[in-house]
C-alpha cells in the first residue's frame, strides 16, 4: 500500500471515507452525490482515488448502481464508526457555545475537515507545544498553527489556552482530543482489516494492563500471539485503573486486562469476565510463619503489610474479610500497587502481602516467595478485559483476546485443580493433629 502513516494511522482523505459511507447506504452515485450536496464527478473521483490507495476494489460498477464488495463493507463500517466519534464530539458541543449552526454544518464533525488538519491538533494535544507538533508530523510550525486556528474559527471556540512553557488543552479541547483519537483508531483498523480479509495477518495491538495480569497472564498470552502470528505488533501500557480507562475511552489502547471494576448499565465501556482468582498472603519464602501448618485470620492485624491501593477492588475485600470477623486494619500497613516493589519489600523483611498466587509465579518457581498457609474466604475477585462497547475489535486485537482467553481457561483450571487440593488437606487436619 501507498499511504503514508502518522501516530500509526493511515493518512486516508476523510471526505473520501465520507463518500464510502454514504455510496454504501445509497448503492448509488447519483443519490451520493446529492445527499453530500458534491458532484457526480466528485463522488466517482473519491471511490476511485480511494480504492488506488488502499489497493483494493471497494464497489462494484453495475448498471443498477453501485455494489459493495466485502472491502467495500469493511471500510464502510471502520469509516461511519469514525464519523460516529467525530459526531459524539458534535453534540457534546452544543452544551459548550450558543450556536444557531446545527454541529453537522461544522466539517470537524461532519468528516468534511482534512485530516492533516486534526493530526496537527492531536499532535499539539499530545505535545503541548507547537514547535514538538512540527517535529513530530515533519511539518513547519506555522502550518500546525494554522490547522489549530482553523479549527477554533470554525468552532468559535478556543481549544488551547496559553501557558508559560507551551500550551494546555481547553476543557473541549480534551473532549474533542479523545473522539478524534478515537477516530483515527477506527481508521487505522479500517487497513487491519482490509489486510486480514487479504489473509495477511498484520496489525497492531495495544493492551493496557493491571498489576493482577503484568507477571503471567498478559506475557504468556503475548508471547503465544506473537508465536502464531509474529507480523503483530503488541504494545503494553501500564498504570492505575482510572488511567488505563482514560486510554481505552481516547483509543490509545485497545483494551484492558485485570481485576475488572463495576460500570454504570449505560456505560460505554463493557467487560468480559474470564474467570475469578482468589486471593492469598504473600511472604518469602523463608518467613518465620511459613513452618506453620495453619494460620488464623485472627492473627492478620497483627502482621505487618504490604497492602493494594485502597480504591482496588483486592483492598476492599480484604476490609470486607475484617470487618466479617470483627477485626481491625492492620496498624503495620504500607500501600502499593507496583508489584516489583512488593517483592523488594517482601524479601527484604518479615512484611507480607495481599496478591494472587498467580501474581507471584515466577518468584514462587525461583523460590524467593510462597503462599503462607492461612485461608482468606470469599475473597475471590473477578478477572477481565474491558473494552469499548460502540468499537469493534481489529482482527490484531481478536487474535490477542483468542489468546488471552485460552491461558485465562488454563489458569482457572490449575486454580481450582489447587483449591480442591488444599481443601482435601485441610479437611484431613484435624485426623494430622491427633495422629
């Protein structure tokens, strides 16, 4: 293919991708062309310098009117998905000016604006300054300017407010960053498909994760993704919960992988639950408690903690499994969620700690941590991917959640194959007690 990419997204004319959508609804030219209010001429012109550019033939020419092929569709639907986005950051408008206009006379919204122009405001978005905008699209810095006014004129609204070292988005400015970032997603995977429909299996593949899933989960799915299909490209991105949402809401990841969280019914964000894991405390190896055969909850107050942060949904219950027993926060207690200080903290001290067994695999196999024997009840979390409800996933990004799916099925069995164990053990206590 011919088209040249910028931030990963293809440089695709967005009026052509308008005239896609709307050919496709219409099956005809002439009907195209008089609900764009543009020529016949025009309309022909934008199908065919689309379809050189993406090497691909996206209508049929019959004598009834115009035919998609399966191209045709794919495009089609990547492309009204994009113009849904831009439409959201319409309405979303409306509240912020008094304007007489309908917002779909406004091009930023109607897909009428170049897409040079909205690459330059995302550049300056991400950049915060004009000369790093330049850089970053190899344009000059007055062009990016130029874009960026535009932008305001035709908005009568101010979508950067001067700072002292650059610029900061305005309120709408931020809104309309994260629908157009989420168009140009739609866009790039628009190509994705039409390379996976050729049977080329490329693409790109961006997963925000959690520290439940960073040691096993998330790694063995990447590798085993990248093993079948090592044309992908698959990039992490790690941070707090409301962080990754943030990117999953802006399209800068694809999804996210973790203990899930509850969402509004009218949400635009939906999980999918792979299985539930249930937590464990964490000590190393050679902890004075690990020579117990068993360990009362009523001794965890006692001991000095290595904690989640206290909007995690482990924190939470872990404070529901104390207050079920009429027992107070641990005093000792200091709190993270960066797993490579937890084990620092751990190994270096009689601390333990509030993870998943799974969380700790590899340091359990190198025998620097364990599970201490101590039974936390009704402590199981649900683990998940989150995604946006209104996207759809690019064939990169089903090949992952395929993966992903397999090694969560995997984990849950071994989990339950152990839980099962350890109860046959501990229902035998009793009769090792008296032996």
């Amino acid at each position: 293919m011919t088209y040249m990419l910028r931030h990963d997204v293809p440089e695709l004319s967005l009026r052509q991708l308008k005239a896609v959508i709307v050919v496709n609804q219409t099956k005809n030219v002439t009907k195209a062309a008089k609900a764009l209010n543009r020529s016949q001429t025009a309309i022909t012109k934008s199908i065919n310098d689309l379809e050189l550019r993406l090497n691909c033939q996206l209508f049929e020419r019959m004598s009834t009117g115009m035919k998609p092929t399966v191209y045709g569709v794919a495009v089609a639907k990547r492309a009204q998905l994009a113009l849904d986005e831009l439409e959201k950051a319409g309405e979303v408008y409306t509240s912020f000016v008094r304007d007489p206009r309908p917002f779909q006379r406004i091009p930023i919204f109607s897909m009428d604006v170049s897409y040079k122009r909205l690459a330059a405001f995302i550049a300056l978005y991400e950049t915060k300054r004009i000369q790093c905008a330049a850089d970053m699209l190899g344009n000059t810095k007055a062009s990016v300017y130029s874009s960026v006014r535009q932008m305001e004129e035709w908005l009568k609204l101010r979508l950067f407010e001067s700072e002292p070292d650059g610029v900061s988005p305005t309120a709408f400015g931020k809104i309309l960053a994260m629908h157009v970032k989420m168009a140009f997603a739609e866009i790039r995977r628009c190509v994705e498909d039409i390379e996976s429909i050729d049977g080329v299996t490329q693409g790109r593949v961006s997963v925000g994760t959690l520290p439940y899933t960073r040691t096993y989960i998330t790694p063995k799915a990447i590798n085993q993704v990248l093993l079948e299909h090592p044309e992908l490209t698959v990039t992490t991105q790690e941070g707090s919960y409301e962080t990754m949402e943030a990117a999953l809401r802006s399209g800068d990841i694809d999804l996210i992988v973790g203990a899930v969280r509850e969402h509004e019914a009218d949400s635009d964000i939906t999980t999918e639950i792979l299985f539930e894991d249930k937590l464990a405390v964490i000590a190393r190896r050679d902890h004075p408690l690990m020579k117990e055969r068993q360990i009362n909850v009523q001794q965890l107050p006692e001991l000095a903690w290595v904690l989640p942060a206290k909007c995690a949904p482990a924190w939470h219950l872990f404070n529901e499994l104390l207050q079920r027993y009429h027992l107070p926060m641990p005093k000792q207690a200091m709190y993270t969620s960066s797993l490579s200080m937890v084990r620092g903290l751990l190994i270096d001290s009689d601390r333990v700690a509030l993870l998943s067994e799974h969380q700790i695999y590899y340091e359990k196999q190198c025998g620097l941590l364990d599970v201490l024997p101590v039974e936390l009840p009704d402590t199981y979390r649900p683990i998940g991917v989150t995604m946006r409800k209104a996207s759809q996933p690019s064939p990169a990004t089903k090949l992952f959640l395929d993966q992903l799916r397999a090694v969560a099925k995997c984990v849950e069995g071994l989990a339950n194959a152990k839980q099962l164990t350890r109860s046959k053990i501990h229902s035998l206590m009793p009769a090792l007690a008296s032996a």
